[in-house]
C-alpha cells in the first residue's frame, strides 16, 4: 500500500504581514496532483490543519476545498487534530465526512479503533491519535503523572490491544502529534511542555509498521519507520534552510517500508542576511537574495536612519529587521540601575537614544525631547490643578 503522509498545514497562518493562503492553496493542488501522479492508496494528515483553534473564514472555506477535492479522488484520507486545531472545532461534521472516504479522527477515545483499508496482500489498520494533552485526557487513558509519555504510551497500549485482536499479517499506521526524543524543532511549532518533559521516546510506538508524525516542522527520519513529514511551507526564519516535503511510503506485503521524500513547491526562498547596511546594499553575492523574503539583522554601531526603506530598494521582500550592533571592547556593561544614578529625565532619555541608536540627539532631536518633557510637565500641572 502507498501511503502519502504530510501534515502541519497551519490554515491560514501568516508569513509575518505576509498572507499563505494563495500559498497554501498551491499546496492543496501540489497535494492533489501528487496523489495522482504516484497512484497514492491512502492520505494522512497528521495534525495542524489549521493554525488556530477558530480559523478565519478563507481557511475554513480552503480546507472545505481540500476535502471535494482529495473526496473526489476517490483515495481515502486519514486526518488527526493537532496542538493548533480545536479537536471539537474541526470534528464537526467528522461522521458526515466519514461517508465520502474522509476520516478525521479528533477523539482520545478512538485511539483503539483503527481506519480499515485493504489492498490485495489484507488490511492496513490505520489509528489516528489525535494530540493529547496530557492534563485533559489522564482520565480517559487511566493514567496517574499526566505527562507525554504516559497518555501516549497508554494510547499506543490500546492500538497494540486492537492489533493482536487482528488476523496475522493485518499491517498497521499510527498517526500521531507530538514531539518525539531525537526530533529537530524550529520557531513556528508552538511549545507543547506543560510542566514536564515534552518529548516521548520512539519506542512508545513500537508494534506498528509506520509511525507518520505531526508537530515538528522540518521533514525528519526518527527511525525507517518514524517520521516527520514537517510542515508543506515555511512558517519562520528558522527554517530558512529547510526542505520542505512529503513522504511517499511504500507498505509491502510483510509490512516492511521504503519512504520517498518529494519535495513541496516553494512559493519564495528565503534568506537571513546579517551585516552593517552600506554593506548589505552593495554585496554582490547577495544578488541572489534580492527576490527572496529576508531577515536582516544590521550590525551598525550607529543605527542608519530609515533602514527598512533603503533595505527594501534592494530587497523589497524584506520582512524582518533587527539590530545587533557590534560592540567596540571599550563599552562598558554597568547595571541599568546604575547607570541612571544622579541623571536627569532628560538626560535618561538621551542616553536611551544614544543607547539604541549609537549616538545621542542632534541639536534638534534634543529640542524635540525637551519639548516632549515639558509637555508631559505642563500636562501634570493641569492634572494637579484638577485635583
Ligand atoms: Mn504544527
């Protein structure tokens, strides 16, 4: 049986100001095309459909579209809630969908009770585990120290139980969100640590032929048989140098596994550059970042006036900046408390300045600050006139 596993669409999630939807609209029909074009048996999907727990109304209506569309293709497809989904939220309608070959799996309870597809060598019993919070659902899988390990091991306790009761040979699919000991992280999964220890050892899903894992965001091996799909696009500068993918598994007839990885369309590259501005304007080997959405970071002792501004002639799609300026070895660290010792207000707020600029107000950047205090002074005099 060909499986094709993805997950971590984030519907609807933002690229800083910038919107993913026509991006991860794209993704959809990548995804459509992809399942034709290998003669895919099964889907899965394996948690964070959406960013949020109430989507905006277009991502609502895109995954509406996903699902006419994957329906129509007649393969079957497997989907779990993630830590951004609200399980009660998306399962709506989940029986409905059901019927057309869509089978979202956003209940604890149903951990046990697997998804029967067959193809000509038996059955492939497909568990979808949805996330599970550990404090929510201690009681539904009896545990005591509600933490990671212990509700996702009990969950893998009642696929292992459900297997057993199987004929020989049936071959089995857990999908599963969560973080997994080994697995790399970046900045856009959201931390799912709640007073404990997040990530869970491989060997919890031990008994079962394929693992298609959900939360991590770069396409990652755990073992053969234990994989991130990773996120279809990038949702942060962390994964700058990500390859964004799916995997296309091939489960034979002795439930042995061969993973292809295929990658996803990349709607811009993207790139960090670092260094003062004069020179990120002139580089030339930064040519090749002029089209892509940049994060830079300038060095500048003195911050540049307008910097974003003149970054964007050269790189228009710049969508963060920030500041690291180089220290020389004779700047002293003393204490913020310190430091503000026997100076005035004004004076504070024009060190502030040189603080975060590198140098202090001009003449007229310091008439403006003292037109500012006096301001806020006269404003006082009112309020305690009032009084
Ligand atoms: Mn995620």
């Amino acid at each position: 049986m060909r499986v094709l596993h993805t997950s971590d669409w984030h519907l609807g999630r933002a690229f800083h100001r910038v919107s993913m939807l026509g991006a991860q609209a794209d993704f959809i029909g990548h995804l459509v095309t992809t399942v034709r074009r290998h003669a895919v048996d099964a889907v899965v999907v394996s948690g964070d459909v959406y960013d949020r727990a109430v989507p905006p109304l277009a991502a609502v209506e895109l995954f509406d579209d996903a699902l006419h569309r994957l329906a129509a293709l007649g393969v079957p497809t497997v989907m779990i809630s993630g830590n951004h989904d609200s399980a009660r939220r998306l399962g709506v309608g989940a029986g409905l969908i059901d019927r057309a070959g869509i089978h979202l799996r956003t209940e604890p309870s149903a951990a046990g009770t697997p998804v029967l597809l067959a193809d000509a060598h038996g059955d492939v019993a497909f568990y979808g585990l949805p996330y599970l919070e550990p404090a929510l659902v201690k009681d539904e899988f009896a545990v005591d120290r509600a933490g990671h390990e212990a509700v996702l091991g009990a969950a893998m306790d009642r696929v292992r139980a459900d297997l057993a009761g199987r004929p020989p040979g049936t071959r089995s699919v857990v999908l599963a969100h969560a973080f997994v000991t080994g697995g790399q992280a970046s900045d856009s999964e959201r931390d799912i640590t709640v007073g404990g220890v997040a990530a869970v050892p491989a060997g919890v899903f031990d008994g079962v032929d394929y693992v298609a894992l959900g939360h991590l965001h770069g396409c990652q091996t755990i073992t053969e048989r234990v994989r991130y799909s990773g996120s279809p696009l990038a949702y942060s500068f962390s994964e700058a140098g990500h390859r964004k993918s799916m995997w296309l598994v091939d489960l034979d007839a002795d439930g042995s596994v061969t993973a292809e990885r295929l990658d996803c369309p990349v709607p811009r590259p993207l790139a960090r550059i670092r260094g003062a501005l004069d020179d990120l304007l002139a580089d030339p080997a930064l040519a090749r970042h002029e089209d892509a959405w940049v994060e830079a970071t300038l060095t500048d002792a003195v911050r540049p006036a307008d910097p974003m501004a003149r970054l964007a002639e050269r790189f228009p799609h710049t969508l963060s900046l920030a500041f690291d300026p180089e220290r020389g070895p004779g700047d002293p660290d003393v204490s913020y408390a310190r430091r503000l010792v026997g100076r005035s207000d004004r004076q504070i707020a024009q060190d502030f300045v040189a603080h975060v600029r590198g140098a202090g107000p001009d003449e007229q950047e310091a008439a403006v600050l003292g037109e500012a205090f006096d301001a806020v002074r006269a404003d006082d005099t009112v309020r305690e006139a009032a009084r």
